[in-house]
C-alpha cells in the first residue's frame, strides 16, 4: 500500500477538531484505500454499498456502544437509508470515537442530509495525487499529467481509453442519477465531455447552451452537480470593483489530467500540451494544501490574465503563475495587477527540482520555486 502521509495528516488534523471526517472526493480517487492505510487493527470497516450494512447499524446506540476499535469507517455512507442520523447519533454519544465517512460530494448534496452535521464534522477532499506526491507512487510528472491523478490509472503500463469511458458512465449512474435524480446519461455526458474539453477557459453558460442544443437552466443546473461532486471547478475571478477587470465569468477546470487529455485526444503528449495540463495539477495542490482559501483568477479586459489569486488578509493578495518553463514568463501583466494590487507575495510555479529562489522581474520580486515551496 503507498503511504500518503499528507492524506492521513490531514484526517487527524480534522478529528482533532470535530468527530467526523467527512471524505469526499471522486469515484476511483482513493478513499477506500486511505481509510484501509489507518491499519486494520485501529479501524473497524462498514461497506455501505452491502444490504447488511444496513442490518449491523440497525440501532445506532447499540452498535456504538459495542465497537472496541477508536476509528469507524463508514464508507459511501449515502447508501445508508438514514446516514445523517446514524452519524449525528456517533458524534454526540460517543464523542471519543473517531468516524471517518465517505462519499463523492458534500453532505447537502443528498437528500438524506437533511442534517448537515454543522459543527460535528470537517471536510476532507481528496484530490487525485498531488505533485509532492509523486516519488511515492514512483511515477514522472508527465504519466501523471498523462494518465491523470486517479490511482488506477496512474499505475497502469499504458493509457486505456476504456477506464476513461467506464468511469464516465459509472459516474452518472452511480452519483449523478443518485444523488440529483438526472435522467438524460448521453446529454450529461455530452455536457461533461464538453466542459473536460474547455478546461482551463472561460466558462459561459449561454455559449455552453447555444453549442449543445439544450437550456441554460439545464448547463447551470448539470454544473452545479458537477462542481458539488468536486468533478469540476469553478474559478472565480477576483476583483476589486474595477471598472477594467473581469468580474462575475468564471474558468471552469476538470478534475483530473488524464480526462482532459482522453477528452482532447491528446496521445501522445505533445511539448504545447505540458503548459495547460501543469495549471491544472498547480490548482489541486492548491485545493489540497490550502482548502480554506480557494483560489481565484485574475483578468482585464484587455485580456491580461494572472492564473491564481490566493487572498491572505483584506488588502495583501498572492500571485501564482504556472509555467512548464521559467523562460515562458512574461512579468508585464504581473506590473499591471501589483499597479492595482500592490501588497503581497509573487510566485512562478514551474516543474524544476532545483531550490527556491527570488528572481526580479522589473519592479518586482518573484519566488521561483515549485509548488513544495508554498506554504499555507
């Protein structure tokens, strides 16, 4: 089993501040696996998918009082006829325990949440595998680019267009059709596909609508789903009430590397492909390592862009720009923003090994690292 010690930290650092850890993230990303990494003779494992499940947690109460392990796994607890009531009851009787839940989204997503556990629980999304995440699994940046964070595929000898399209389909029926009653497969499919293949560009709800033939309350309703389950991500732009910036069009980014390449028909990689797919494991870092501070974007209406925004306090703002090289940097639009925004620190994310360093930019100082030089 490969150790992901960030994972396992980041779980004890939620029961240390509630009872529940609540773990989501999407099909096939490694929850099942972390929870079974807390070692079997800590952890007392339920499957939810099973009937009898169902049967062993009949009385909460009694089942609780029972267990002589300190963690209960309670894995796609959404099966659960009652989950809500089963984890509320864990949390206030027996505070002691520590109960790990998982599932694909957020708690409100389903209707069984009618309790969303405010104050018992921390969230916990697990991302596919992050960068410093790499010579653990013992793979190169670009497989994982490649074949994408999800450990199944990231371990396979070769890239097989039929996990992708069987993860596609088990997604709908399994998550989507569950937990927001969808019925159409083919016209979500098509949306999701669709939005894998924009990722990285601006999201518009109308232009989405006129290119797949269906209403707007439809794309927004399909990208809300889509965005709960943590299967896609919408980037905000960050403004200041500038007259000359963007302020309401997000950027909508896919969950994963290996379905924008799948979904490009990128095979192989070509030397252009690296700049997009790099931005794209840059935001997961930044979701796993920052999760309270979700990170923004930054655009005028010239079409000058900064690629992350990480806000710190109420006037000193972070920037991030992602290169798969140092020399592809421009410090022009940078000199824009900090004319606006002239208090915070300034990164350039790029793949190299070598250590942090401060590089100035004109005006400007700029740490040129890789994502392991962030720090919360």
């Amino acid at each position: 089993m490969i150790p992901r010690a960030f994972w396992i930290q980041r779980l004890h650092s939620a029961w240390a501040e509630a009872p529940i850890a609540w773990l989501c993230g999407v099909r096939r990303v490694g929850k099942t696996t972390l929870a079974d990494s807390l070692g079997a003779d800590q952890v007392l494992y339920l499957n939810c998918d099973l009937p009898s499940t169902e049967e062993i947690i009949a009385d909460p109460e009694l089942f609780y009082r029972g267990c002589t392990r300190p963690v209960i796994v309670f894995d796609e607890i959404h099966q659960l006829r009652d989950p809500a009531r089963v984890l509320k009851i864990g949390a206030d009787a027996f505070p002691k325990l520590k109960i790990l839940a998982t599932g694909s989204s957020t708690l409100a997503a389903s209707k069984k949440f009618r309790d969303t556990l405010t104050g018992r629980k921390r969230l916990v999304h697990l991302t596919p595998v992050l960068w410093d995440e790499l010579a653990a699994f013992g793979v190169t940046l670009q497989q994982r680019l490649f074949h994408g964070g999800l450990p199944p595929a990231l371990l396979a000898e070769s890239k097989k267009p039929s996990f992708y399209r069987e993860w596609l389909d088990s997604f709908f029926a399994r998550d989507i059709q569950r937990l927001f009653g969808f019925r159409d497969m083919n016209r979500f499919n098509a949306l999701f596909e669709y939005l894998i293949k924009q990722s990285g560009g601006q999201f518009e709800v109308t232009k989405t609508a006129t290119a797949l033939g269906i209403t707007r309350p439809t794309v927004e309703s399909h990208v809300n789903a889509l965005e709960i389950t943590q299967a896609v991500t919408l980037v905000r732009p960050f403004h200041g009430g500038g007259l000359h910036e963007l302020v309401k069009q997000p950027k909508i980014y896919a969950f994963d590397t290996g379905f924008v390449s799948f979904a490009r028909g990128w095979d192989p990689l070509r030397q252009d492909d690296f700049g997009l797919l790099w931005e794209h494991l840059v935001l997961e870092h930044l979701q796993a390592h920052f999760p309270d501070t979700p990170p923004l974007y930054w655009r005028d209406k010239q079409g000058r862009e900064i690629d992350f925004i990480l806000p710190r306090r109420h006037d000193e703002v972070d920037v991030i720009e992602c290169k798969w090289s140092s020399k592809a940097f421009d410090a022009t639009t940078l000199g824009v923003f900090r004319s606006h925004y002239p208090k915070g620190k300034n990164y350039l994310l790029t793949p190299s090994t070598a250590p942090a360093h401060a590089k100035r930019f004109g005006a400007h100082e700029v740490m040129v690292c890789n994502p392991s030089a962030l720090k919360p």
